[in-house]
C-alpha cells in the first residue's frame, strides 16, 4: 500500500463549479482504481492525499500533474504505508471554510516546511514535516463513510 501526499497551488481561474465537477470526476476514478484519499482546498492552495497501489497512485498522480487545474506540484510524501488513512472515501473533501483552527495551523506548517524542503533540504525539517503530517491527516480520523 503506497500513500502519495502533495501540495499544489490551484489556478486562480478555478471555481466553485469546476471544482466540483473535478471532484465528482475523481471520485469516479478513485472508485475504479481502488484509490482512496483526502484533497484540502484553501484559498489557493491545494494538499492531496492519495492511498492505493503503487501503479494506481503514480498513474493518478501522474494525471494530477498534467491537469490545467494544478501548478507546482511537490510531492512532500510518498512510501509504503500500513493500511488505509482514508478507508470508504474515494476522495474526502475539506473546503478551507470548513477546517478547525489547529487543521489551519497544520496546513501553515506544512506549507512552510515545503517551502524550506524545496529550497534545502535538512533531517530537522524531514522529521518536522513528519510531525505536521501525521497531526493533520490523524486529525481528520474522525471521518466516516455514511
């Protein structure tokens, strides 16, 4: 089981409308490929998690990078995993809107350790970026299928 995390900043040019459409269209292929996941919309920026095989997360994070709807994807995880974060949910959705304060503050810290990851890269900000990882996705555990 792989598990692919990245960030990506979303066109300005991407409304609510086309969102959802891209969310029902992905939801359909997650289905189909056994890949199940969460994608974080804030403003402008974008987090994605995606779980399933090895061949069916780089096929899907291969169709992300070529969608107009994404730009400077990095990914700041991708390894082999347990099990399933995200069990039932071809892809969860979490508008900005609706996060807690501390899932605001994760996604900053994350964001921020991207930036510092990207530039130069050092053990300190692999084990934080760890740490800011695991507390955003453990926050959403929460999260039935219904």
């Amino acid at each position: 089981m792989k598990r692919l995390i990245y960030l990506s900043k979303a066109r300005p040019s991407l409304r609510d409308d086309a969102l959802y459409d891209m969310l029902a269209a992905a939801r359909d292929h997650n289905r189909d490929a056994s890949i199940t996941g969460l994608l974080i919309h804030q403003e402008q920026l974008c987090l994605q998690v995606i779980e399933g095989d090895e061949a069916a997360v780089r096929d899907c994070y291969a169709r992300i990078r070529r969608d107009w709807r994404h730009e400077n994807c990095q990914v700041i995880f991708h390894d082999d995993v347990p099990g399933r974060m995200f069990t039932g949910w071809p892809l969860a959705y979490r508008a900005g809107r609706d996060l807690e304060r501390g899932q605001v503050r994760q996604l900053a810290d994350i964001v921020e350790c991207a930036t510092r990851l990207a530039a130069k890269p050092t053990d300190s900000d692999r084990w934080a970026m760890d740490v800011y990882l695991r507390a955003l996705i453990d926050s959403f555990s929460a999260l039935t299928v219904q």
